[in-house]
C-alpha cells in the first residue's frame, strides 16, 4: 500500500473494516487511539502500548508548543524520536484547546491570542503557525487548525464560526507540511444539522484530495442524542474512500454507536483519566475502585480480560488498597485495563464486521449498563 492509501476490507450496515497506511506503518480501523497529550500516554510506557494493540496514538499540538516547545522536539527526533514511539501518530491542532480556554483567550479573523496557562505569557496561535508547529512536530496525521463552538451556539454567530473553520482551512493549506505528513481538515457546525451538512460539503469543495476527514465540535457538553444526530449529518456528505475521524469519542457505548454510523477512529482522554481516578470499564457497568465493597474482593477487575492488570490476577481489593494508599501502580494498572478494553473492542468490531455479524455485536454492547 502506498502511504495515506486508505482500503475497506469489508461493510456491514454502514460500518466499516479497513486499513489506513501512514508512513509508519498500517492502521487498522475502526481504532482507537489512545492519547499522550504531552508526549506520553499518561502510565504507559510505548512497549505497554505495543502489547496491548494501540496502532496510532495522539499529541496536543497546544501544550507541546507551550512545553518543551516544537523545535525542542524536532531537535530531538521528532515525536517519534522524542517519545520513542514507532507507530502512526496524530496531532490535533490546538483548536479544542483554545476552546477550553475561554476565559483567557480572544477569536479573532487573524487566529486566537490566549494566555499561557503555563507562565501567563501572551500567545499567538493562527492557522499557519498550527501548521508549523505540527510540521516540526513531525506525526504522520496534522489536524488543520479550527474555531470549536460551544454547545449553546446558534444563529448567526455559528455560521461565522463554520464560515471561519473553512477560511482557515485555506490558509493551513498555504502552508507546506513534510512528506510523511497528512492533513485532515475538521468538519463543524455546532448542533445545526444543515450547517453540518454545508460544511462537510464545503470542506470536501476546498480540499478535495484530503487522505481523510475529521468531524469536530462535538462531545462538547450537548446530549448523546445531539451527539449522533449531529454526527449523522455530517458523516453523511463525506467520501467513503477516506477514513472518518470522530474527534473527543472514548466510552465503549458511544465507540458502537460512531462506528454503526460509518466513522473509522476516535480518541478520548476518558479512559486514562477515569483510570487515574479509579474508574474502570466493565461489561456490567463501571467500577469505582475506592468503593469500600471492593476492599475485601479477591476477583479481578473483569474475568477473562486479557489486559496485564487482570492476566496478572490483580484483585479489585489490592486496586481499591493502592488507590486508598495514593500509590503509583493503582493508575497504571487501570490504565492498562480501560485502554486495552477499547483496544479490544475494536478488534472484536472489526472481526465482526467481516464476518457480517455487526448486529449482533452492536445489539449485545448497546444493551449492556450504560456508563
């Protein structure tokens, strides 16, 4: 496969089983990708991440930036180098970042201007300099840099917001990335299905040859109702021949429910941070592991896991003793099992798709408690 070539497998329904090929190496879809916002996928090593399955990971564009800083990281090999890490690598462009800032940044036509969160110092992030950060970056994906509205936008004040994504897709455009690298441009439009759907088609209108496409500004705050629905007028304007990149996605419920309506990767920050707060993913619900039921139980966290915390046979009361300790190992422990449980629920999605028995499996994860 020549690199950014993206080939479907199989379907079943509008779900999809395919493989996207980067530069470092082939991504089985639908993926999860776990995230490393600082360089680092927090409690894991990059070998935990190998042994468990992850195909691709994440980086934060923005806080990279702010700490060590990009050529600090290009000096040294670049994420790949820096974080010794071989795999596919995605970076966001820092948009959802400054959309969580907002009570210390200002939009305007030219970029953003924000506060570092860090020292304070007055910054500048323009679609350009996104492009050049994650140019010197060097991950195999570069998300293009955008406006993230909040959930409560409407009227006109949303269109303006759709209307500049699209103009600064243009100006991320101007700039030239490195040959391993791709840009995705970021789909937008609030809850407004009609300006979804425009803004799908507009993007595709001002790049045509991307190697794939994300959809944004959603898992913002709105309902999960929202969420599909919006999902669903986006989705449905844009190439099947491309992967489908549902941005900010991360329970096993939603994970089914993006890939029954045609989306190929997602990541989340939920599962590791649930982990390091002692939540953990179970067919029969979530666990909190400082509950007191747990101190005396002896079984682990979920039988026939094949992740290392429940192979190694680390019960629910050690994990509950070392969280009640503030011990170090509680959070890599369940951070080995909530990234490998949706690491593992792609794999099964993808078996099941090619074996035309998607149904099924959609059918038994979206009957199983809800998060």
């Amino acid at each position: 496969m020549n690199p950014f070539e993206f080939t479907l497998h199989a379907t079943d329904g509008l779900a999809r089983r395919g493989t996207y090929m980067t530069h470092h190496g082939p991504v089985e879809t639908p993926c999860f990708m776990p995230v490393g916002t600082k360089a680092t996928v927090k409690a894991l090593t990059p070998r935990d991440l190998r042994d468990m399955g992850a195909h691709m990971i994440l980086a934060n564009t923005f806080h990279l930036h702010l700490r060590p800083g990009e050529k600090t990281i290009e000096r040294l090999g670049e994420l790949h180098g820096f974080m010794r890490w071989d795999g596919p690598i995605l970076t966001d462009s820092g948009g959802f970042q400054v959309f969580s800032l907002a009570d210390i940044r200002n939009i305007t036509e030219e970029g953003v201007r924000f506060k570092s969160p860090i020292d304070g110092a007055l910054v500048n992030l323009t679609p350009e300099r996104s492009m050049e950060i994650q140019r010197a970056l060097g991950p195999d994906v570069v998300m293009a840099f955008d406006e993230c509205p909040n959930a409560d936008m409407t009227g006109r004040e949303l269109e303006e917001s759709t209307d500049r994504t699209l103009r600064w897709l243009e100006r991320c455009l101007s700039v030239e990335l490195k040959p391993h690298q791709a840009l995705f441009p970021i789909v937008q439009g609030g809850m407004n299905g009609a300006l979804r759907e425009s803004s799908a088609r507009r993007t595709i209108e001002a790049f045509p040859d991307a190697k794939g496409y994300a959809i944004g500004g959603l898992s913002v705050g709105e309902s999960r109702e929202q969420t599909y629905a919006m999902l669903e007028h986006s989705i449905g304007e844009l190439q099947t021949d491309r992967p489908r990149y549902f941005m900010g996605l991360g329970t096993p419920r939603d994970l089914v429910e993006a890939v029954d309506r045609g989306v190929d990767l997602f990541d989340c920050v939920l599962p590791t941070r649930n982990a390091r707060n002692a939540r953990v993913f179970h067919p029969d619900g979530n666990l909190n592991l400082r509950n007191a039921v747990h101190r005396d139980d002896g079984a682990p966290v979920q039988e026939n896991c094949d992740c290392p915390c429940c192979t190694q046979g680390f019960s629910r009361g050690y994990l509950h003793h070392l969280f009640k300790a503030d011990e170090i190992l509680a959070c890599i422990l369940t951070t080995q099992h909530n990234v490998r449980y949706l690491i593992r629920l792609c794999e099964e999605m993808r078996e099941a798709i090619v074996k035309g028995q998607w149904e099924e499996l959609r059918d038994r994860i979206l009957c199983e408690p809800s998060e």
